[in-house]
C-alpha cells in the first residue's frame, strides 16, 4: 500500500490505492469514462476517480443529443459535423438500448434567421455527410405536410421546413454503461474521491492525491500517466501542474426545462430558432415529458449550476411563440437542469452559441495529459486519441504497436448486445411485471433487464414502484449499488433512475425508501438511513412569471 494510505480506507478506494497503475484518469463523465474504457480495453492497468458521482458533472446535464450537430454546417464545420456523425452511427449499434433514432421537425416561420433555402442546403449537406448511415435521409416539406406531422405548430407565417433525423440517448445512463463496459475489460474506478494535489517526482507528474468525499480520509494514487478529464474544470487541475498556466476553456451555462408533453402536443423533436434571439432551440420527447433547451449564456465553473428566473424565462417564451396553444407558464414546469459547457477557448469577441465545441489534447509541463473540449458525441473517438498519447507517452518507441487501438467502436456496451426484448418480456410476464414496466426495464438497461429479472425473481417485492409517479422499482435500487457503484441517494434517484428530473416532488417521496434500500447493500445503520434520505435535496425548478407567448 503507497505510503499516506490508511488502512481502513473505503473498499473502492483501497483497491485503487493498492497497486501503481499504467494510466489514471481524473474526472467520470463521458470523457473520463470514454477514456477508462479505451484503456482498459487496450490492456493497460488504468483507474479513474471522481470527485463526485459519475456523470455528476456535465455529463447528466446535457441535451441527451447524439447528433452530428445540424447547426455547425453554418459555420462551415463539415468535418466535425461528419466525424460526429459517425460517431452516432458506431453509438447507436453499440448501445442501441441508450441510444436510439429520433425524427426532428424543422419549422420555418416568416422572418426567422434561417429561411427555407437555407434550411434546405444545410438538411441536404447533413444527408450527404450522412451517407450510408443507420438513419433515413432528410425531407424537405412544405407547410401542410409540416402541420400534418405537427399540427399544434403555429401555422401564421409557416413557410415549410423540414424533417430529418439523429438520436436521443440517457446521457447519465450513457456514462454507467461505458464505465461498467471499463470494469468489465479489467479498470477500477472509485466515485468520490477528489484529487486535491498532484504528486511529482523527477520525471514528472507520478501520482495523485485524493480525499475521500465520503469520509475524510486521504489516499496517494500512484501512476505513469496522469489524464485530466475534469471536463470545464480541466483549468483547475492544470493549474496544480502549472500555478501560471494559462486557461483553455470558455465556460458558458446551458438550463433545460421539463413539461409534461402534452401541454405541447408534440410528437417529433422540434429544432427551431428562438424568436427572442435567433439561436438554434430543441423541444424534444421523452417518453410523456418535453425538455426546452437551451440557453448559453458565459458562467464560472464554481457558478451555481441551476437553471435561474431569466433562463425559465427565455425557454417558455421561445416555445410558446412556436406553440401558441402551449400557453406555458410557471406552474407547467415540472423540474429543470443546468450544465456547463466545456468548451474551448478562442476570440472572446464570440458570442457564446458561436465558440467551437472541438476538443484539444495537450501535455503540461510536468506530462499530465489534459483531454478538454468535445462533445458527449464524439466521447470514444476522444478517447482513442487520448490513448494514442497515453501509450506513447508509456513507451515512446513502440507504444501504438505494443498497445494498438482496441475496437472500442465494435464492441457493445454493457447492455447492448442485443436490440430484441423478446426473451426478458416472457420472463418478466411469468413475474406478473406489466408490459410498460418490461418496455421501459429494457430501455434502461438493455439486456442487463436480465439482472433486474433476477432480482425479482428472488425476492418478488422487489417488483414495486418506489414513487406513484414513475415506473422504476426497488430492485433498480439494489442493482444501482452492486452493480452501477451508487454512494448515495441522490446518484440513485437522480442519475441512475431519473426521477429527479421526472417526478413533479423531484423524487422526494422515494428518498426513505431508496435509503431503507440501499442500507442492505453498504450496511447502514438507521441514523445513516435517515441522514442519506435527508441528504437528498434536488432543487425546485425556479418559479418564473411568465407572460402567454410573446
Ligand atoms: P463532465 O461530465 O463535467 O465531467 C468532469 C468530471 O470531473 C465531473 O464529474 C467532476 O466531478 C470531475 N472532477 C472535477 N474536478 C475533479 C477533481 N479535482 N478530482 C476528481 N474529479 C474531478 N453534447 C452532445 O454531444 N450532445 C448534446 O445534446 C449536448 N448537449 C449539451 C447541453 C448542455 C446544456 C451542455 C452544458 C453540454 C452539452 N453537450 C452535449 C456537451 C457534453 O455534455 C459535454 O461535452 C460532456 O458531457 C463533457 O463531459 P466531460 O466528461 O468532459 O465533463
């Protein structure tokens, strides 16, 4: 055990502390996890830490977009348009149960910044850089073929649009099944436990040093290559390595809102520009809920990350004036989310919406790689090129040959080795589970529903909701420990179930039982039964007055 560790420190973190790895990365979100994966995939002994909880980051608080990014091809970006498109298609094959094809209505109302000739070009362009892809080509529509696909559209104006398609995918969700796929090639990861120096040695950076977030214990993690995937507060790492480093990023807010989807009365993703300032909008389905997004405005990464007053605001008004029968207001709003975008650094004279969502490998002075930028999009192919570094760096000779790319784009994602639920709805029927529990089991976990069966089948009252609103189930809870490493009732009720988001109390009336749950798989004692249930206080949606359409 390195010297500074503690014996009696948590599980997760002793195993982690136990051995030098080949690579240690620093951050769980997409990017981190992307690169765990990739790692372990490629042989190397590679461990990860968060401070938080995986995909507490930015990670769970994204647009839920696997998209090449239509709105990019008016900036001229094909080849990041056409390399993220690619990787939607290589997404949606392995983890078809996350990641799945959503059609996109494109209405184009008088006046609007992006007139039909334009739209056309771009919806051309996007199918040709497309081509051969796992989706329908795009459509170009008049006005009465957009309002038969969409008829709660406002029709004063319409000039036509178009229809097209990318994918929809549970972002948080996303980041468990890639980690686990990592757990499962051999990697080792421990979620709250923050790196609060880097340690050094005369080659260079050899090690971090964490706190346990959990406890208050401090553990030295020993590795070769350090790689910083804190995502918006890569800055604040690299300044351990380098007190004068300059920053690379621009952090700029993004806030969603949720309603239910009827109040909208849509079926489609809408992509659309906002009539309050002209920038590229989405109302999108999920399941029988809408979210609004997203508003970009420049934030600290030590902002509070919460959707404000002006955000609700400016979300409401852009979709009522799209949806004049919407008439939402304050009240319809049923939670709401904010996250920060990473986004690289360049002329401060552009506006937020206009700053580049490329990403950037650099090598600091004391050789801690620093992964920033990208996109949840374009997370594996970020990954390889990290780890095309990472084996040079471990053998500069013969690094690539000795640690060659692992198929990262071919082998499924936990979850994904199959898109047919035919044999887990026979078993889950013998179980008494109804058929709307088995279809949004397998949409959760793919062929993983089996564990969840199993859970059942050994103990039936596993079977029953935790909250009268939502369809997840207690045995949801124990497989989110044992299997998805969840710490606390928040990483359950918020990332791993969602219920934060889809639930008008925020998954409150879940939080005693969740806790009473979780106690079986850690141990807890019922005073800790009780502090972990009181410890989880998402936030209200900010409440906003909000004036009917424009
Ligand atoms: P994060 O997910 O933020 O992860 C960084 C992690 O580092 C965090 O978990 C944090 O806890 C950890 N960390 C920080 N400091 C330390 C430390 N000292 N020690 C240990 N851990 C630490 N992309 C798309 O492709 N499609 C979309 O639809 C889309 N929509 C978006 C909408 C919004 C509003 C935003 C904000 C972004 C969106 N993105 C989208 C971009 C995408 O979400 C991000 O690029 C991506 O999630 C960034 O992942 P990351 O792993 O780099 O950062």
């Amino acid at each position: 055990m390195n010297q500074g560790t503690r014996t009696f420190l948590r599980a997760g973190l002793a195993d982690l502390a136990a051995r030098e790895h080949d690579v240690l990365v620093v951050g769980g979100g997409i990017t981190g996890v992307g690169v765990l994966r990739d790692a372990a995939m490629r042989g190397l002994r590679a461990a990860l830490v968060d401070r938080a909880d995986f995909g507490a980051g930015t990670s769970s608080r994204s647009s839920r977009l696997i998209h090449g990014g239509l709105r990019y091809l008016e900036r001229f970006q094909w080849g990041l348009v056409f390399e993220a498109l690619r990787e939607r298609r290589i997404l949606l094959r392995i983890a078809p149960h996350l990641v799945r094809r959503l059609a996109f209505v494109v209405p184009v109302h008088q006046g609007d910044r992006v007139g039909r000739w334009k739209l056309a070009a771009g919806l051309t362009l996007y199918g040709v850089l497309a081509a051969g892809g796992n989706v329908p080509r795009p459509r170009i529509l008049g006005k009465a073929g957009l309002l038969s696909l969409e008829p709660n559209l406002r029709s004063r104006g319409l000039k036509g649009g178009g229809l097209y398609y990318d994918a929809q995918c549970d972002d948080a969700r996303l980041v468990i099944a890639t980690l686990r796929s990592a757990l499962q090639h051999g990697g080792v990861a421990a979620n709250y436990a923050e790196v609060i120096a880097l340690e050094t040695s005369a080659a260079g950076v050899s090690g971090v040093r964490v706190r346990d977030r959990l406890g208050s214990d401090e553990a030295v993690l020993k590795a070769r290559v350090i790689v910083n995937a804190t995502g918006p507060w890569s800055d604040g790492l690299r300044r351990m390595e380098d007190p004068t480093a300059n920053p690379i990023l621009r952090t700029t807010r993004g806030s969603h809102v949720v309603v239910r989807r009827s109040r909208i009365g849509h079926t489609h993703g809408i992509t659309f520009t906002s009539p309050v300032d002209g920038r590229v909008m989405f109302v999108l389905p999920w399941q029988d809920l809408s979210y609004i997004g997203t508003t970009d405005t420049d934030a600290s990464p030590d902002a509070d990350l919460s959707a404000d007053l002006a955000d609700v605001r400016y979300l409401l008004r852009s979709t009522n004036a799209l949806f004049p029968h919407a008439r939402l207001a304050e009240e319809d709003v049923i939670s709401s989310w904010a996250g920060l975008r990473p986004l690289l650094a360049s002329d401060p004279s552009l506006s937020a919406s206009a700053v580049s969502r490329e990403h950037r490998l650099l090598r600091g002075p004391k050789g801690m790689l620093t992964i920033a930028g990208g996109k949840l999009t374009t997370y594996r192919r970020m990954a390889a090129e990290v780890l095309d570094a990472v084996v040079k760096e471990l053998d500069p000779e013969a690094g690539r040959r000795r640690y060659p790319r692992a198929p990262t784009d071919e082998e499924p994602l936990v979850g994904g080795e199959s898109e047919s639920w035919e044999p887990f709805r026979h078993a889950g029927t013998e179980l008494g589970l109804p058929p709307t529990t088995l279809n949004y089991l397998f949409r959760q976990y793919g062929t993983e529903t089996a564990a969840l069966l199993n859970l059942v089948r050994t103990d039936r009252a596993l079977s029953r909701p935790i909250h009268p609103e939502h369809p997840a189930l207690a045995a949801e809870v124990i497989h989110a420990v044992r299997r998805e490493l969840a710490q606390r009732v928040e990483d359950v009720l918020d990332r791993r179930l969602h219920l934060a988001a889809e639930t008008a109390d925020q998954g409150r009336a879940a939080a005693p039982a969740v806790a009473g749950l979780m106690a079986r798989e850690l141990g807890w004692t019922t005073e800790r039964i009780r502090e972990e249930a009181a410890r989880f206080q998402p936030l209200p949606p900010p409440a906003a007055t909000v004036p009917d359409g424009l």
